[in-house]
C-alpha cells in the first residue's frame, strides 16, 4: 500500500497497511528542504508573466520532491488569494488563473502517489477582528443578515469545490474556526440555525462529488464534538492543544466517527527543542494510531518553524508511526 492509500484508509477510519499518514493543512517550509525556491503569495505577484510560468512549473516540482522526502501522503494546494492582515498577503496563495494552472501541474506530477486536498471553505466561521464586534451585535439584533451570510458561504464554498472537480482534488476542507481557547464562538441556538445545517449540507455534497469532507476549526470544541461527529464529515483537523484539546480523549468520544487530523503543537514547533517535538509526536502515536489519525501540526507549518524541530516529528513517525 502506497501513501495516497493510507491517507484513504486513514479517512475511512480504517488502519493503513503501511503508516500513519502525514499531511499538513499548510506546509511552509518548502525552501528549507529544497535546494530550489518555490514562490507564492506577495513574491509571486512580484514576477513578470513568464517568470511566473516558470514558477508554477518550479513550485509543483519543489512541493513533490519536499513531500516525497518527508514522507507525505497528502498535500494542500495553494489557496488563493487573501491577507493575514491588512496590505499583508497570505503566504502560500496564488490568483485565481495561476492558483488553477499550480494545482493543474500539480495534478500531473502526483499521479497517484500523493493526494491532493483543496480548501474551499463552505461554513460560516468566527469574524475577523475588523468585523468582530459589529458580526457579534448582528448575531442578536439582525440573525437574517448572519443567516444570508451562511447562505453566501455555503454557496461559494460549493462552487470551489465543483471547480477542484476537474483538477485531481480527492478532499475538500472548509477552514472555520467555531472556537477560541475557551469554547465555542456561537451559543448552542446560534449553532443550531448558522452552523450544523450548514456544515451537514457542506459535507454532504462534497461528498455527493466524490471528495473526501473535512473540517478545519481551532479551538476548544470539546461541546460540540458530538455535533460535529454527526454532520457526517469524514475528518476533523487541529485537535488544538493550546486551547486543551487531547487527542486521545477525543478519539476516544468520536473516533469511531471522525478521522482526527494534527495536534502536534504549532507552538512546540517554532520555539520548541527538537527533543520535545520528538517526545510529544511519539506519545501522540503510541496512544492513538489505531486507525483513524493522520500525523500533522495543529495548523499550518509556517516558515518560522525551524527545520530540524520538523524533523524531529518526521523521525518520531519513522520510529513510532509504522504499522
């Protein structure tokens, strides 16, 4: 068995034959395994048209050479475009026409050794901090407004989707932070009329187009785990450990339900030793990988992660992660 098909074994619930999949919700750190230099985000824009040709060729190669060096079974194509903060473009996005000619090359270079996954974003999620309090007065003074607003992202998230059809992507995420560090953002009636029928009708085309479903939220979601076990999505992505999230309780409340993705700790993995990162992967597999994990950071890699804290999960998964 390859590593594309312990990731589908992984999402299926089932126990690969060969390893703990690996797979990141964003991977940043292709320039520090490579000896070529992918580009994205403000770089990219920066090019002349043919030199961004020749980008979106270097970009594919560098990502498959990466992800076959570290093991991976799966990998996120670019998103597009979007800012972390305002005038400060995201890093690992492309426009539109070249996001889809990335992910087309992408496509040709994994063949069937890697899968690919798209983030097309279908549920509504906690506001941004420009809109926070003005999103959170609507939520009591105008609930139509914020139920149009859950209407509009469900409905651009599933024409994403229908697009990635055509290109290879075998699973779709909707990144939506539901929580904070405290709980979740939305009360239990909010989450019941803005939230779960959403979720519930996102999983269930993205899966009526043959993709694999997956959910991406930060946050304590410890009172809602039953919630979204039941939305029929097929994984769930962080598992947030700073916000007291255990993977191993909760494979234990919903791993029968749930393929559960991450909680290697973004923060261990940017100020953190190499030996703590080695330690805290290893306890997360000897005491989950009974089928249904997939081994990953609790959110995107970002390029601030020194190289050889990343490795030092990579080498936990060589020692502990086998089947």
């Amino acid at each position: 068995m390859g590593r594309r098909e312990d990731m589908i074994a992984a999402l299926e619930r089932r126990e690969p034959d060969g390893a703990v999949p690996i797979w990141e919700l964003e991977f940043h750190l292709w320039n520090k395994f490579s000896k070529r230099h992918a580009v994205f985000g403000e770089e990219f824009a920066k090019l002349t048209s043919a030199e961004q040709e020749r980008a979106i060729r270097t970009n594919a190669e560098v990502i498959f050479e990466v992800s076959r060096d570290l093991h991976f079974s799966a990998v996120t194509v670019p998103c597009g475009l979007w800012e972390i903060a305002p005038g400060q473009m995201a890093y690992y996005t492309l426009p539109e026409q070249a996001r889809y000619k990335q992910i087309e090359i992408m496509h040709k270079i994994a063949s069937s050794e890697i899968m690919l996954i798209g983030i097309a974003s279908g549920v509504m999620a906690i506001p941004s901090a420009e809109e926070y309090v003005e999103f959170a007065y609507k939520l009591f003074d105008s609930p139509e407004e914020i139920e149009q607003r859950a209407k509009d992202t469900l409905k651009k998230g599933l024409e994403v989707a229908k697009r990635f059809a055509d290109y290879g992507i075998e699973a779709v995420v909707t990144a939506s932070d539901l929580a904070d560090n405290r709980g979740p953002f939305f009360n239990p009636e909010q989450m019941d009329r803005f939230i779960l029928p959403y979720l519930r009708e996102w999983a269930e085309k993205i899966k009526s187009m043959g993709f694999y479903a997956i959910l991406h939220s930060d946050g304590n979601l410890m009172p809602i785990l039953d919630d979204i076990a039941n939305s029929d999505i097929d994984a769930l992505q962080a598992i947030d450990p700073v916000a007291g999230m255990e993977m191993k309780k909760v494979k234990e409340l919903i791993g029968d339900k749930v393929c559960l993705c991450g909680n290697v700790d973004c923060g261990m993995l940017v100020r953190g030793k190499p030996e703590e990162v080695f330690e805290q992967t290893k306890q997360l597999l000897v005491q989950c990988k009974d089928g249904g994990l997939v081994l990953g950071a609790s959110n995107a890699v970002q390029r601030e992660v020194p190289a050889e804290n990343y490795l030092a999960m990579i080498h936990a998964w060589q020692e502990f992660g086998q089947y």
